[in-house]
C-alpha cells in the first residue's frame, strides 16, 4: 500500500494523467470535440490576479493553466457517474466578470464540507450541484481525495489508495475531511476511475451521461444495468482495438427509447 513519503506531486504528471483520463473518455463515449486543449503558454484567464480570492497558491493556478478542460458548451457532458467536472478557464472568467464568485466556486468544487477547511494548494476538479461529486486534487502531497467515494470502490479499489492517517500528517482543520475522503496518487487515482469503465460498474448512456451500478441502479431490479452492460460487451468493449463507440452508443439510445424511455437521451 502507497505511503505519502512514497508519492511525489509532478505538474507535468498530473497533467498528463487528466489529458490521457480526458482521451479513454473519448474513445469509449465522449466526442473528440468536447475537449479544448489550452493555447501555448496556458489559459490567458487563468491568473493569480483573476484567481485572487479563491486563496490558492501558484502552483494551483499554474495547474489550472494548463489543464485540458470539458468545452464550456459541452459542460453538462458528464465525465464520471453524474459528475461534471469544473471548467476552470469558463470559472476564471467568470470571477473576473462578477458572474460569479469565490465563495460559491469554492463550494461547488470542493463541497461543502471541505471549502471552508481546504488550503490554499488543494483544487476541486468538479463543479456541479449539491450531488456532484467531490474529487479535490492536492499539488502538495500529489493525491487526490474522492469525497463521499461509494465503499464498493473505497473497501475493495482497483488501484491501492494512501493509508496514511490525516490525524497523524494534516493540520487539524484539515484531517477530518481528509480521513473522511480517500486518497489516490494523482496517476492512481484516474486509472481507477478507468478501470470503473472498463469494467461496467460506470456505464455511460449517451455521449453526455453516466450512471453507475452502486447509486439507485446499483439492485438492478428491471434489468436495466445488465441490458447495458451487455450491449457494450456485444461491441467489444473493453478492447479498444474492437469496441465499435458509435454503434454502441446508438445501440444504447435504442435500446433506452425502447425499454426505458425516460432515461433515453432526447437531444
């Protein structure tokens, strides 16, 4: 099991971990074209001046900078089980603008019970409402804390999570969030997520939603999870060099518009 003093944090790494995480989305069910990539030398928007009153240190905003983000008209794309992620160059310019303000980003990226404890190094990937997901990235130890993670994933991950006891290395405003929510290396953490994918315990049912089999599905009472699943291993996946994304997916919407309707996508 992964110790801190074994887990270092990398911009570039972590970089590369969310671009690659952003990719498999890509090639299983999100388009190409949701993703922007920043322009060379970083968002423009994304400044410590712009970011001033979120309280973050310069290492945060220089990994905001840099990230590849969900396009602002695609942001109600989901990219784990009803989650979406923050779209942190649209916030920026939000903040700059008053439509919004730190406060209200704060707690909608970090959750309620984590933003007004957070610290200036740690950032929320996520930004949604009340039920979003909370994944908090942390540029000091290299983690990231899955707030509120579903104990099938916590008790039995795919990829080993930190054991360190926040009680023995986090300030003491810090370590009851932090025991609360487990933590990954950064890497780990979204090879994790992947393996939710690969193995159907996150399936998606349109280019834009997720659903999971651990939430209001997770009994499968009417069949529905296992239709699902099905359809996506009669296309092959997970083998990426077989998996035909957009006949499934239409075969998905069929199946949906068929059986159960209210859950078909109607755009």
């Amino acid at each position: 099991m992964p110790e801190l003093s074994e887990i270092t944090y990398s911009r570039d790494e972590a970089i590369a971990a969310i671009r690659e995480y952003y990719k498999f989305l890509c090639q299983m069910y999100l388009n190409e074209s949701d993703i922007a990539d920043p322009p060379a030398g970083g968002w423009p928007s994304i400044t410590m001046d712009y970011l001033r009153d979120l309280v973050k240190s310069e290492e945060v905003v220089s990994l905001l900078r840099h990230l590849p983000y969900i396009r602002l008209e695609r942001l109600d794309a989901e990219a784990a089980p009803f989650c979406k992620f923050a779209n942190w160059n649209a916030n920026a310019i939000d903040l700059s603008t008053n439509r919004a303000t730190a406060e209200h980003l704060k707690l909608t990226s970090e959750g309620d019970e984590f933003y007004e404890e957070s610290s200036a190094h740690v950032v929320g990937l996520t930004n949604g409402g009340r039920d979003n997901p909370v994944f908090v990235l942390d540029t000091e130890l290299g983690v990231i804390h899955w707030a509120e993670c579903p104990d099938e994933v916590r008790y039995n991950p795919s990829r080993e999570d930190v054991q360190d006891d926040p009680y023995d290395y986090a300030p003491e405003n810090e370590a009851e969030w932090r025991a609360d929510a487990p933590a990954w290396a950064i890497k780990d953490f979204f090879e994790l997520l992947k393996d939710q994918f690969r193995e159907l315990q996150f399936i998606p049912i349109s280019s834009r939603r997720v659903i999971d089999v651990y939430t209001r599905f997770g009994l499968d009472s009417d069949g529905m999870i296992s239709m699902l699943q099905n359809i996506y291993r009669e296309h092959g996946w997970p083998n990426l060099q077989r998996y035909q994304k957009q006949e499934c997916l239409e075969a998905v919407q069929m199946a949906l518009e068929e059986r159960y309707p209210e859950h078909a996508d109607s755009r």
